[in-house]
C-alpha cells in the first residue's frame, strides 16, 4: 500500500469516527445514565411514563412499577417505561 491508497480511504475513516463521537457515544451515555435512574428508582418517587402519564411508586418489582396517578388509580408498567428526562423535571 501507498500513500495515496491510504489517502483515498482517510475521508472515509474520518466520517466513521466522527460517526462514532457524535451519534454512538452520547446515546450509549443516554442508555447507561437510563439504566442507573431506573435502578434507583424507589417508593414514593415521582415519575412521568414514556406515555405521558405522571404518577407516584407505589410498589416496586423486578421489572415493573406500580403507579398511583392523580385520580388514585393504580397502574402498572415495565420500568423501562418511565422517562428520565422528564422524570427529572418533575423530582
């Protein structure tokens, strides 16, 4: 190989790392920051679902939640339905 195979393939390599630091990296971040908030997740927190509904734990399992809305109903989700971001604007 020479330089100028080299410097054919270079823009290509760029555009991978670029690819890499701008779009990979922050969401596997996103997935990771996810992943603590829900295991910290606890009783009596305040969370807002993926759907858009705000509510309070009431019960805590393995990989659901029990959530008790405004009304006083009683809804249970996967915790991987709760939102990070908007659950943090409500805490």
């Amino acid at each position: 190989m020479n330089i100028a195979s080299i410097s054919q393939f270079l823009p290509m390599i760029l555009i991978v790392v670029v690819f890499y630091f701008f779009m990979i990296r922050p969401q596997m971040t996103k997935a990771k920051d996810l992943k603590k908030f829900v295991a910290a997740l606890k009783k009596g927190d305040k969370v807002i679902t993926t759907a858009g509904i705000h509510g309070k734990i009431v019960e805590l399992n393995d990989t659901t939640i029990l959530l008790e809305t405004e009304g006083g109903g009683k809804i249970r989700f996967d915790k991987s339905a709760v939102s990070l971001e908007s659950s943090k604007a409500v805490s």
